[in-house]
C-alpha cells in the first residue's frame, strides 16, 4: 500500500472513482506476494501492479466493473484457466485477487497512513463471503488488539483480533475461514528501514535502490562534505553525528538494517556495537576476511559475546563476483532482501 499512497492521494483529491485490487493468495511461482496492491481510476489510471504485468489488463477490466457496480469482486488466474493462460499466466503460477471500491478503505484510510508513517504495524480485516451487511466494511485490527473500522462481527470478533494478531509478525496475510465466513486478512508490517552507516560511493548506489525496494533509508556519517541531500535526495533522514551517537538515538527494531561501510575502525567499531547488541534483523560490514577477523577481536574485547558476533555478515553481500561499488550494492541488497525473507519479524 505505501508505494501507491502518493497516487491515491492525489486521485482522491482530483475527485476520482478508483478501485484497489490485492493478491490474497498465491501458488507456484506466482511474481507478485500476498498483499501486493494495484490501484485503477475510473479514467484509467493505473499504480501498482499484482502481477509481472501478465493479468494486469484483466483486472483493470474488473476494477472499472467494480467502480461501476460498487461491489467487489474476487477473481483467480492461472495455468489451468484458459483465459488467464491466454492473458500470459504462463509462468506456472496462480493467483488469486480481492478487487473492491476504494470508499471501502475511508473509514480506516486515516489510520493505515498514521500506522504506515509511524512504522507500527497493522491488520484488515475484510469478508469475502458472508452477510451482506459486511460488504465493502473494514476491521482494522492493531498490534495490541485494540480494533477501529466500520466491520462489526458480533460472535467472532475476538477470535479474528486474535488470528489477525497473530499473522502480524509473519508480516503477510491471506484468507481465514472462520464460523462459516471467509475472510482476507491484510497485513501492514513495519516499513522496512536500511541504516547506513558511511556516506561512501557504495552507498550513494545503494540508497536509492533501497528506497525502491521499499526501504526507509537513513544516512549516518560525521564527515559533512559526503551526508548531504544532493548525494541522498531520497533518505529519510541524513544525520552528521558519529555513528555510535546516533545510533543510540535510533529504535532499531527488527524490520531495521544496519550496513556499515565506512571502512574506518573507529567509526565502524563503536556504531557495530550499538547495531549487533539490537534488535536489527540484518547488520552488516564492508571489508575483507582479514579485515573483519581484526574487527571481530576487537569487538570481542569490547565485550560482545559470540552469539552477538555471530550476527554480523561480514564480508557484507553475497558473493557476486563483482568488485565495483555497483556489483557491492547490489550484493548487499540480495543479501538484506535474502536475510528479511528467510528470519520473520520477532
């Protein structure tokens, strides 16, 4: 959803009719995951995707049908389905997608935008097949339990909170059968943030391919001729403090990253022991297998443990091949995005 507030904004206040189309479930080698959101206007404006653009035309068909209608609708495509093989699902995947109004959103719009800048998560629930009172109605659902929205369940209520409580730290959704009623759970997790400690040339190429993967990006370096706004025009934040400092001011959570690339002990030793001693879920440092075997004596006599010395990926990045500031950065964000899909949230 975050990638395409920026459109739904401006189309709202344009006046125009859209609808949201999510992927609830996904099998085989389907491109897009669960959650996933394509938005469409009435006039045929598009942002977003659910698909590698192989049902994309489909479903604006479906979108403007529900724009019409006000009424949502589910749809499914895949090898098996004539129709959808004809579209291009040939990949040997299968979807299936939640089409509904826009106008469903309004009553928890405000909320999702206030959870999503705030980085907490969140959960909505909708119910695909059940009374018709519950049509087009949200229940949005927060991290301790506590609910908003227009969605009320008399008899069910608790045992939803609970199942959409418990999806949140497997930071994706899907749909739950439950007392006879089926319903799609979305999850909203904590946007991801990627900390980089260093404001080097890998990084000016790492920054923005963070930012397009979806990462909050935060620049950290005490040197003021390398943290500026011209050489990270899409950080979060740029801070010119020495990295431990900062650090230290920071909530590093378990949807953070920290990518140490400065190469400079005593910038990089003092920021891993406040980075390895957190709640990141990736922490990494640029240098050599000599290199990081010095570090990690020195970490040692700091006193971190070995389960905490264990954490740091050292070489940073997978191992590519490449030598260049580009291939590093791209090794580094397989690596964060390999690390963030295998270890679930805490």
């Amino acid at each position: 959803m975050r990638d395409i507030l920026t459109n739904l904004d401006t189309w709202q206040q344009q006046g125009e009719k859209i609808a949201v189309a999510t992927v609830m479930s996904t099998w085989g080698s389907a491109p897009r995951q669960v959650g996933s959101k394509m938005a469409v206007t009435l006039r045929g404006h598009i942002t977003g995707s659910v698909s590698a653009g192989c049902v994309e035309g489909a479903v604006i068909e479906e979108s403007m049908a529900v724009i019409e209608s006000g009424m949502p609708r589910v749809l499914t495509y895949g090898v098996e389905d004539e129709e959808a093989f004809g579209l291009g699902l040939a990949c040997g995947g299968a979807i299936e997608i939640f089409v509904e109004p826009f106008t469903a959103f309004k009553p928890v719009y405000a909320l999702l935008k206030e959870q999503l800048e705030a980085r907490q998560p969140m959960g909505i629930a909708s119910v695909l097949d059940g009374p018709s009172e519950c049509t087009n109605r949200k229940l949005a659902v927060f991290v301790d339990g506590h609910t908003d929205g227009d969605l009320v369940l008399p008899g069910r209520h608790d045992e939803i909170v609970k199942i959409v409580v418990d999806m949140m730290p497997r930071e994706i959704g899907g749909i739950v059968e439950i007392n006879g009623m089926s319903l799609f759970v979305d999850i909203y997790p904590r946007v991801p943030r990627m900390i980089i400690i260093g404001a080097v040339h890998i990084a000016e190429i790492l920054a923005p391919m963070a930012h397009l993967a979806g990462f909050e990006v935060h620049i950290i370096d005490p040197r003021s001729a390398f943290a500026t706004r011209e050489r990270f025009p899409h950080a979060a934040s740029i801070t010119r403090e020495w990295p431990d400092k900062a650090l230290a001011s920071m909530d590093i959570d378990d949807a953070s990253c920290v990518v140490v690339l400065t190469h400079d002990p005593k910038l990089d030793d003092p920021a891993l022991q406040v980075a390895l001693t957190s709640d990141a879920r990736y922490v990494g440092a640029l240098g050599s297998k000599r290199t990081n075997r010095l570090r990690l004596e020195r970490l040692a006599k700091a006193g971190l443990g070995k389960t905490q010395l264990a954490r740091l990926h050292a070489p940073i990045g997978l191992p590519l091949g490449s030598r260049g500031p580009a291939g590093i950065a791209i090794s580094i964000m397989a690596e964060i995005i390999q690390v963030k899909s295998s270890t679930p949230a805490v």
